[in-house]
C-alpha cells in the first residue's frame, strides 16, 4: 500500500509485474481520493476500483 500526503493534485505511478504460471490474472488498485483533497477525512472518500485481466499462455 501507499500512502500519499496530499500535496500533489496528480499522481502517477508506475508498477510492473510478471507471471511465471500460464493462466488468467487480474492485476487490481484500489485507490480513495476526497472531494475535497482532505488525505486524513474519514467521509466523503470515494472508492475508485480498477483492474486489468492478464492472459499468460
């Protein structure tokens, strides 16, 4: 997990990863910005859910 202070309107991060097993992945991020921008509020957090499926043959 990372946790990121606040001090930035946008945020990029880069990350790679590779499957020595054939099959079907899912690579996922779970991220909670604010409305407001507020990295410590308990409300108002929005959930954003993205993954990607990966096929390793």
């Amino acid at each position: 997990m990372i946790d990121l202070d606040g001090s930035s309107p946008n945020v990029r991060r880069t990350t790679t990863h590779s499957w020595d097993t054939p099959g079907t992945w899912f690579a996922t991020a779970l991220v909670h910005p604010h409305v407001d921008g507020h990295v410590t509020a308990a409300s108002r957090r929005l959930p954003n859910l993205a993954s990607v499926r990966v096929v390793v043959s």
